[in-house]
C-alpha cells in the first residue's frame, strides 16, 4: 500500500470534495479529507497512484503540495 497527503492552494478549495467524489466508489483508492485543502489518499498499487497524481494534476491549476506517508 502506498499513501499521500496532498495540500492545494486555498484559492481552490471548493474544489476539492468534487476531485475526491470521483474516487469514492474505485476499490484501488481509499480518501480522506482533512479540511478544506488538506486530503489523505491511500492506493492498493503504484498505478492506482500514478492515475490519482495524474488526475490531480490536471484538476488543480494552483500549487498542490505532494507528501509521500510511510
């Protein structure tokens, strides 16, 4: 299993539960909101994670700050 902790810019932050709604049913992919900008991702695989960042980068125009969790 491999995690990260993902931070947008606050400029975005209303968009962020509408990224994570369309992972919310994917049996790879497990999410969780901290706050408004703050979100936790867990995935099954490195290609669950691989298709997430790719989402994330296209879903976020701002600064998103990645942090890989151990």
């Amino acid at each position: 299993m491999k995690a990260i902790k993902v931070s947008v810019d606050y400029h975005e932050w209303s968009k962020v539960e509408g990224f994570l709604d369309q992972f919310r049913n994917d049996d790879d992919t497990f999410t969780y909101m901290v706050d408004n900008v703050t979100f936790v991702a867990v995935f099954d695989g490195e290609c669950a994670m691989a298709y997430f960042k790719a989402e994330l980068a296209g879903a976020f125009e701002g600064e998103v700050i990645i942090v890989e969790l151990r």
